[in-house]
C-alpha cells in the first residue's frame, strides 16, 4: 500500500512539470506570429524551442508507458506546434554534397557571414592569411553567385586589403554596399554579392533609424532567365567580450548575474525589434518583384522566429530543410541550436543539393546550394 501511494505521488509531481514545459513551449511557438516590436520577450523563449521539443518527446515516452492518459499533454503540445517543429528539425540523413555533381542549367550559390574576411584567429600575424584562405574556400566550390555578409575591402590600402580583388578574376561582376565607407576608401564593410553571370541592376535599401547596415539585391542575367539575389544581414544582439563574460557568469550564477542579465536583455530587445522591422521591409521588397528571388544571409534569428517566418513566406523554400538534417547550427557561440543563416529560394526554384561546411574561418559556417529554376517560371 505504501509503495502504491509513493508511485501515485511521485507520478502527481512529475505530471506538473511536464505541463509546465507544455505551456512553455505552445508560448515559444507563438514568437513566430507575435510582432516583437510588442513582444521582445517571446523571441527570447523561441530560442529554448529545440530544448523544449527534446523534453516533451521524452515526456510523451515517458507518460505512454507510466500513465497513457498523461501521454496526451505532451503529445498535444507537439501537435500545436507541428509548424514550429518542422523548420527546426530536418529529416533528410542520406542527404550528401559533391561538388561535380553539379546540373546542367544550375545555380551554385554561396552565403557566408565572413567576420570581416580576418577569420577567428586572435593572433594578427594569422589574420592576414585568413582573408586568402576564405576566398579560397568558397571558389573550391565553383559557386556561380557568391553572398558575403560582413565583408570588408579598402580601395586604397594595397593587394593586403583589396579582398574585392580576391574574386574579381573568377567572377567579374558584383555589387558592395559599403555601409561603412572611411577616409575616402580607406575602410569598407557590408554585403556583397559577386556573380560570373552578368548584373543588370542593382538596389540598396537602407535600414531605418540610424543604422549604418542594409540589404541589397542584384537582378542577374543567367541564360535567357533574369534572377533577383537578395542578400541580408539583420541586426545583431551586439553582444560585445564582456557580454559573452556575463552569459558565461550567468550560466555560474556568481554574484553579478543580475547585473549582466539586465544588460543582455536590454541588447536582445533591442535587436528583436529592429529585426522586425527589417524582416518586413525585406518581405516587401521581395514580394515587390514578379522575377524569381532568392534570399539569403545572416537572419541573426532562429528558424521559430518572428523575422524567419515573416522573410520566408508562404512561397519559399528552405534549402537546409529540403536537402539536410539536424538542427543544422550555423555560428557557433552561445548555444549548440542556433541556425541563424539562410538560403530561401522560391518555390519556382528546386533545390538539388545543400550543405554547410565549417572550415574554421569564420564564426558562421558556410552555406552552399544548387538551384535550378523550374522550366517557365521566368515567364
């Protein structure tokens, strides 16, 4: 009898945290529908999504073998969120990359957040290979269409910090948008996108209040088809060395967590909000044209978010999604789940092969895809 009783309250006490996770994660998926203009926070939970789906999967076992009618709590959670579910996980395990087996009429298109082409290496004797070794790596991939996020070039410091130089034999064409331009020249950074094929028109869109960073596009002719590359960078948290100091002390719980919470919050809601504008100005953009538009780049946001569903629409695909598996991580601080860089190519568009490589060069893995665009769908 005793033991019966313990069974029955340890199973009481089990069941409220499992409804509590519940609850935390049908929130979490609401982030992609709630404007974080107004609701900064619901970004933050999105964030907690993959760690949340684990615990509820495990819930759901758990619960069907203990209590089956328990089993339903978890198990409802995860149909609410079905549509969450599906951009943070993908399937496709025997999905693979081979770089000659690229087809006839196909796009190879590259996006990268670069660190500013100085890789990751904190010692400066390094640096100044690093830019080579990154240029390097994504022409061993014969991309047709190259998108650099964070990319920097001086016009007049010599070949050590020309890196449009780099590429501009293989691909003839590009567009920079120097969002930062100093002393004349002297110090440029911000999105490029280089091309083999030529670049018929170009456009810069500005973000609002006072910041320096832009998107920018380039409608280029392949073939008898013109295609719109929209390439992005969206604001950042800004998290400086000291911040990443705070997480590591909050993550210790030492005496200064308070301190470094509030200050890390203040940069997220920051950053959630102006990603919001930004993602709908991107949207507009992209919807503006009837030309067949791929956009790429560094979101700053995961595939839950408010700025992924608000870019991507209901007429794109995923290249991750459709060729890879996993959770598919593209930077590698703060957590092991964070996806933040794209491919989303529409769907006249197919997707044939996808990957990310990591090659230690930057903080953000490369992403490389095969497009091909669907016979007259440029008509």
């Amino acid at each position: 009898m005793p033991l019966k009783f313990i069974r029955r309250f340890t199973k009481s006490i089990l069941l409220i945290p499992t409804v509590l996770v519940a609850l935390l994660f049908v929130l979490a998926c609401l982030a992609s529908e709630l404007n974080p203009t107004g609701w900064w926070f619901m970004g933050a939970l999105s964030l907690l999504l993959p760690y949340l789906i684990i615990v509820l999967v495990f819930a759901f076992i758990f619960w069907l073998i203990t209590k089956p009618k328990a089993s339903l709590i978890p198990l409802l959670a995860l149909l609410i969120g079905w549509r969450q579910i599906k951009v943070v996980f993908s399937y496709h395990i025997f999905s693979s990359f081979v770089i000659e087996n690229k087809a006839p009429e196909t796009i190879r298109l590259v996006s990268w957040n670069v660190a500013s082409m100085y890789g990751i290496s904190e010692q400066k004797s390094n640096k100044k290979y690093d830019r080579k070794e990154i240029a390097a790596t994504i022409q061993g991939l014969n991309p047709d269409i190259i998108c650099l996020q964070e990319f920097n070039h001086s016009e007049t410091q010599g070949p050590y910090a020309d890196n449009i130089g780099l590429f501009s034999e293989a691909y003839p064409y590009h567009y920079f948008s120097k969002d930062v331009n100093r002393k004349n020249g002297f110090y440029q950074s911000g999105s490029i996108i280089f091309s083999k094929y030529p670049i018929i028109h170009t456009q810069k869109i500005k973000y609002p209040k006072g910041i320096s960073e832009s998107f920018i596009y380039a409608d280029i002719l392949h073939g008898m088809d013109t295609i719109r590359i929209i390439n992005v960078h969206l604001q950042s948290y800004k998290f400086s060395s000291q911040d990443y100091q705070d997480i590591q002390s909050i993550k210790r719980q030492t005496d200064s967590t308070l301190q470094a919470s509030y200050s890390i919050l203040r940069k997220m809601q920051l950053a959630y909000s102006r990603r919001a504008v930004q993602a709908g100005m991107i949207r507009r953009t992209a919807d503006s044209t009837k030309i067949p538009s791929i956009i790429c780049g560094d979101f700053n946001d995961v595939p839950a978010s408010y700025a992924y569903f608000k870019i991507r629409g209901p007429h794109r695909y995923d290249a991750f999604l459709k060729k890879s598996w996993g959770v598919g991580r593209t930077y590698y601080a703060i957590a092991p789940t964070l996806r933040i860089d794209y491919i989303l190519p529409e769907d006249r568009f197919e997707v044939g092969q996808f990957d990310l490589i990591d090659e230690n060069l930057s903080d953000h893995l490369l992403l490389v895809a095969d497009l091909h665009l669907k016979p007259g769908a440029n008509r």
